[in-house]
C-alpha cells in the first residue's frame, strides 16, 4: 500500500494529458488484438495511447474523421527493393503512400555493402527500413557477383547480424544461376550462426539440380521463407500438370516451412495463386517484391496485393493478418511490430474498401476484374500523419486567406 498514492499520481498524469491525435469512428481491424468493429484509435506521442469505443477526444490536438473507412497497424511488407539492387526505389516513396509502415529490404545489400546502404537510405528514411542481409557478400548486383561462392561467408554474415539486430532480421538467398545448393546452404548456415530466418528465391529448372521437394522438406529449417510462393519456377507449391497443391508442400508447411507472396515483376500468376487458394494453401505473408519494375505495370504495392488475394477470396480481416501481425512475427518483432496494442508505436493505416470494377493485373500482364479494391487515405508513421490522400487533417481554404501575408 505504501506505493498507492504514488502510483494514482502518476495514473492521473497520464489520464490528464491530451491526446495528440484521434482518429475518431472508423472500423478498427487489429487482428492480434482480436478487434474487428467500429473503434477510436488515440495516439499519445509516438505510441498508441487507447483503441476503443467513444473515446473522449476533448482537447486532443488534432482529431480526425475516419468513419467510412478501415483503420489497421501499418502494414509490414516483408519483400521489397530499397538499396543495392538496380532498380531499388527510395522507401517513403512508395512505401507510405500505401499503408506500409515498415518494409523490409530482401537481399539488397550483402555484409560488404549494409554499412553504406544504411548511410544512404535506411537513415534517412521515415518508413522503418529492415533488411534481410544478402548472403553474397557484395549483394545483390546481377548474375555474376549472385553466383559468386567466394563472397558467400556465412561467419562475417553472422557477424554483421549480430552487429545490427535493430535492423537486420534475416539473411537473404537469391538469383543464384548454377547448379547445386551452394547458396542456400551458405544462407542457411549464416542463419543457424546469427539465429535467424532465411528467405529463399531462387530457380528449380531441371538444370539447375534443386527441386522443390527436397527444398521444402530436406533443406530449409521450420521460421525459413520460401517467398515468390506464386510462381511456379521458383517453387512448385502446384502440380503443373495435376493442378493439384503439392502434397510436399502441405507438409512443408506443417514443419513450420513459411510460404510469402513476394509479387514481384514475375512471381504473382494468376493460375497458380487461384489454384492454391481454392485448395486452401494462402501465403503466410503478404508481400510485394516493390522495385521499378513491379511497382509499374503489375502494380504489387501492398494494398494492390491485398484486393487480388480478397479476389481469391481472402477476406480482408485475414489479408490484414498476413500483412501485419504475420510478417511481425516471421521477423520475430512481435509485438513490438504488428498490432494496434496500448503502449506500441502509433504505426497506423487508414483505408478506402472501394466497390465497382477493377482489373488487377498479374505478373505475365493477364488482368481477372473484381468488385473490391483497397485504397490507402492516410499513414501515420510514429504517431505523425505522413500521408494524407483526402485531406482529412487539412483545414478548408477560404478566400479570406488568399495573399495573407506572414511576417
Ligand atoms: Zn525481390
């Protein structure tokens, strides 16, 4: 009891101090937290203050209307290109204006070349930038440097791992073009050194002398990632010629093997994705694969990703799962990453669910039309409003304000 007074001191503090930022009446989809249904989301800061219903928005310095619209954690996109790849595009470029909060860079920079991909983009960006660190040493600069075993070091991958845990959540496999299990090996004992996840991409034609099967089965560890799941040179989750979900692949996944969307230029296809989904083998995450290409014609941003699983028949409070509390966990950042939990950086996305028509269009251009389609409005990045589509914290213009002058 001695402590009591203390503690309704401090109690009463915090109930005193005004809200920063409410978003007021949207329909809160917070999957970890098991909410579902029109809520009040308050930011204290940068943390998530209160999610509830009516919550008293007196005096909070800034409160914004969300009815109508979804309001979720801000997305983690597990899969994209920002650095050391050739057609990298700078995070908050692309990143914010969809809802994603934190995206994690897949293989661009190898142990050589972190330090400098740090300097010059993770730094400076305002969307959380994590990275899955390539396995080559000078990471991930085209065919000949990909297949280069003599810069695959697993000990000074580890090192930098444990180097740079706040930023550094696994290690990268990709592109490699010849035959054998050289790189994925290498991959794979980096992650046993530094304990952590492999993500995989990478080619099963006939002479490459790697097959699915033995991939999933034999070779990668329960927590390891086999992304690009879609498509069906990099992994066969469906029989071609059956059209049958792969019985190894079911097994696979039953001993913890972790399956990621990973769109991309070349990795969504339309008869695989429908394939898999009407047999029940969805992608434990949704991610993107986001580089100059992907961004363009196939559009992969995450929201993009979503309504073409939702087309599958994903239902939107699953398809926030896998994009949120999912890939926090994969990267083992949960709950720190991932939900809208009292007291958890206020990493916010507000979305428009739109009805009508709209073609979503897959990786060899082949377009399916659905009837629902996410729309980012608004992201708030650690408690701060970064992107703001239809000016819902915007005062209206008046004329009287026109040329005023300020000294
Ligand atoms: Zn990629």
């Amino acid at each position: 009891m001695k402590y009591f007074p203390t503690f309704l001191f401090f109690a009463g503090l915090l109930s005193a101090q005004p809200y920063d930022l409410v978003l007021k009446g949207g329909h809160v989809i917070d999957p970890a937290n098991s909410i579902d249904g029109v809520m009040d989301v308050a930011v204290t800061g940068d943390r998530i203050a209160r999610v509830a219903a009516g919550i008293d928005a007196a005096g909070a310095r800034k409160v914004l209307d969300v009815k109508g619209y979804y309001v979720t954690p801000g997305l983690i996109d597990l899969h994209a290109h920002e650095c050391g790849y050739s057609g990298s595009i700078f995070p908050d470029d692309s990143a914010l204006l969809a809802g994603t909060t934190t995206i994690v860079d897949a293989g661009g920079p190898g142990w050589r070349s972190f330090d400098d991909c740090k300097a010059r983009v993770i730094d400076k960006a305002q969307t959380r930038v994590l990275v899955f660190l390539n396995i080559v040493g000078h990471g991930m600069l085209g065919p000949k440097i990909e297949d280069n075993v003599e810069d695959m070091d697993p000990q000074k991958t580890a090192a930098k791992i444990k180097e740079n845990r706040d930023i550094i959540v696994g290690i990268k496999t990709a592109h490699f073009g010849r035959p054998g299990w050289a790189a994925i090996k290498n991959a794979i004992e980096a992650g046993r050194l530094a304990d952590a996840p492999v993500m995989i991409d990478d080619k099963i034609f006939s002479n490459t002398g790697r097959t699915s099967r033995e991939k999933l089965l034999d070779i990668m560890r329960p927590g390891d990632i086999q992304t690009h799941m879609f498509n069906d040179r990099q992994v066969e989750i469906v029989d071609r010629f059956t059209g049958k979900v792969q019985p190894y692949a079911v097994e696979a996944r039953k001993r913890g093997v972790l399956f990621d969307l990973g769109h991309g230029a070349g990795s969504f296809l339309w008869p695989v994705a429908s394939k898999a989904m009407a047999q029940g083998f969805p992608p434990d995450t949704i991610s993107t694969d986001l580089h100059a290409n992907s961004i363009m014609l196939p559009e992969s941003d995450m929201p993009n990703c979503i309504s073409k699983m939702m087309l599958l028949g994903m239902t939107l409070q699953d398809a926030i799962a896998r994009s949120t509390v999912n890939p926090a966990k994969v990267i083992k950042r949960f709950p720190e990453l991932g939900t809208l939990g009292e007291g958890r950086v206020a990493d916010i996305a507000v979305f428009e669910l739109r009805e009508g028509v709209f073609a979503f269009k897959d990786a060899w251009h082949k377009k399916r039309l659905g009837s629902r389609k996410l729309e980012c409005v608004l992201t708030v990045r650690g408690g701060k409003v970064a992107h703001d589509a239809n000016g819902l914290g915007y005062p209206e213009w008046t004329s009287a304000g026109e040329y005023e002058v300020i000294e």
